[in-house]
C-alpha cells in the first residue's frame, strides 16, 4: 500500500522559500503570480493491508515526526 503526505506551513506562518520563488518568477517576467507557498510531499510503501490501519498509522506517523504541527499542516492520500 501506497500513502503520500503532503505538508505545508499554515495559513499565517511566514514562508520564506516560497517569498523567494515568487521573486524569481517576477524576475523571469511572470508578474502575474501574486503568491507562492513551498511545501513538500512524502510517499510511503506501507506493509500494512488495510487502509484504515494505513491511514491511523501515517496520521500517527506526521504527528511524530514527519510534520511539524505547530506551525504545519498535513493531509494524508492512502492509495
């Protein structure tokens, strides 16, 4: 089983890579682009069978480690 999880900061929480990005492309002649957020995406090939335990286990998993929660959210896709 596969999952991804995508993080990324929260509304509010100053994004400086994605300030930089959104600089860059005005430099490249992209004006329109008013806004940009960076975040990141993990995949994971899970052992487990059942989607349910998948999903409890990845949730768990962000909760420890793989997001900080403080300032990240998170939102998990079990395939």
């Amino acid at each position: 089983m596969k999952a991804r999880v995508q993080v990324m900061l929260k509304d509010g929480v100053l994004d400086p890579q994605g300030e930089a990005v959104r600089h860059a492309l005005g430099a490249l002649g992209f004006d329109d682009v008013t806004g940009v957020r960076q975040g990141k995406v993990i995949e994971l090939d899970l052992a487990e069978t059942d989607k349910a335990r998948a999903e409890e286990s990845v949730t768990s998993m962000c909760e420890k480690l793989l997001a900080n929660t403080v300032i990240e959210s998170y939102r998990v896709e079990i395939d």
